[in-house]
C-alpha cells in the first residue's frame, strides 16, 4: 500500500517547517525583540527542503 494517495501531498510535511519559521518571525516581531532572521530563513529553507525529500522518498515507493 502507498504511503500518501497522492505523492504531491508531501508538501504539508515541509509546510509544517515553514510555518514554524513564520511563527518565530512572528512572535520575535510582536515582542519588540530583534527578530533572527537567518533562524527564519533557515526553517523555511528547511521546509522546502523537506518537502522536496518526501516527495521524492514517496513518489519512488513502490505501489505494492
């Protein structure tokens, strides 16, 4: 059995990792601090990262 219906559903996995790098934006920025933007680059670099490698690992299972 296929892990994912439908391969191209691998990019929720890295969604989750960009929208973690946009909350820490986020709370850095309402808090008055000085926002880490390379920790933001990096955790949405990450999550495209991410869904590109599941997409990959999923679509290249086979279909037994």
């Amino acid at each position: 059995m296929h892990p994912l219906r439908h391969p191209r559903n691998a990019i929720f996995v890295g969604l989750m990792f960009s929208l973690i790098g946009v909350v820490y934006w986020f709370v850095q920025y309402r808090a008055d601090f000085h926002a880490d933007i390379a920790g933001v680059t990096l955790l949405l670099l990450l999550g495209v990262a991410v869904s590109i490698m599941a997409y990959v690992l999923i679509a290249g299972s086979p279909n037994d």
